[in-house]
C-alpha cells in the first residue's frame, strides 16, 4: 500500500509540474514517435509544441527495460495556448514496469495506472472500459478535475507492452478536443522492431 500510494503522489507530481510548464521553442511535430524497445510508433496529433526534455527522449530508447518504481515520462506535447485558454489540449506518454503492480492481474494494475496518472484530485467521469488499438486491448478511463471556472477532461488509454504498463494521457480544458487527440491512437503500430 504505502509503494502505490508512493507511486501515486510522484506520478501526481509529475503532472502538477508538467502542466504548469510553458511551451518551449521546440517546433511542432507531425513526425512518427519510435519507441524501438518496445515496437512501437505513433503519430501525435498535429499542431502540438514537444517539450519532451532531453532525458525523457533518451528513455525512449531503453523503454522495455525501464525499471524504477514511477512513471517515467516519454512524449510532453501540448498546444500553444496557455492552459487556463478553452481549448487547450496535452498529450503525455509514460511507462512503468508491469512487475511494479505484480500483486495485481493486468486488469487491476491498468486501472491502478490510469487512477495515478490522473492524480488525486481528478474524478472518474465514466466507468473504465476495454478498448483496441492496434491489435493491443487498452483500459480507457476517463475523468474530470474542477478547476473554477475550468473543467479539465482526461481520458487515459493503458495497455501492457514487454513487461511495461504502456499509458496516453490525453488532457483538455475541452472534452472535443480530447476526443480529437484519441483519433490519434488510431495511427498506432506495434509491430516495429
């Protein structure tokens, strides 16, 4: 209990921090994310600033083999706006080492995965569902944090992947725009080498 409970205050740290940064000057990408390690590729959506830092481009690399005892972030994308503007939106990809939640079957710990990246303070907006995406079966949660005079939407898409709890964290001040980043996941490939 006091691992998860752990885990889950880094990982709602993580994202406190990441969604106060400001976009960097990094240009934006319409280019195909490789996580070589894990086979996968993605195209994010378009018009997106990455502010992924340097170390988290590294981890990319090692990804399948990530074994500390929090999410390592792999992809920070978000649009130019600043995130009290309606239509801001963010896409982040983490990872954390399946054997993190052994305890628990896959079921259990994607749902653990998704209520921790969603952070505390964050509601379920909807009950958790199964969903494909390139031949992988995802847990979707959905969820809403109040932030007056905003609502936040955050729909968290995990999946195991070579022994990786593989996640997108898809987050919006708008629930159209997340459901436009989600369209995105359609471009996933999983059987890059």
């Amino acid at each position: 209990m006091g691992r998860l409970r752990n885990f889950a205050t880094i990982a709602l740290l993580a994202v406190i921090v990441l969604s106060c940064q400001k976009p960097g000057n990094s240009a934006s990408s319409s280019n195909t994310l490789s996580l070589p390690d894990l086979g996968v590729r993605y195209s994010p959506p378009g018009g997106m600033r990455d502010k992924t830092s340097p170390a988290s481009r590294e981890a990319r690399n090692g990804a399948a083999s990530y074994a500390v005892r929090r999410a390592e972030l792999l992809l920070d994308m978000s649009s130019d706006e600043d995130d009290t503007a309606p239509n801001w939106h963010q896409v982040w990809i983490f990872v954390f080492p399946r054997t993190g939640l052994a305890g628990l079957d896959d079921t259990a710990a994607e749902k653990k995965m998704n209520t921790a990246l969603a952070g505390a303070k964050a509601a379920p907006a909807t009950e958790p569902q199964r969903r494909m995406f390139a031949g992988h079966d995802f847990m979707v949660s959905e969820f809403e944090q109040k932030e007056p005079p905003l609502v936040k939407h955050a729909k968290i898409f995990t999946t195991v992947c070579k022994g990786q709890l593989l996640s997108f964290v898809l987050v919006s001040n708008s629930p159209s725009q997340v459901s436009a980043m989600e369209e995105s996941l359609n471009t996933l490939n999983f059987s890059s080498q």
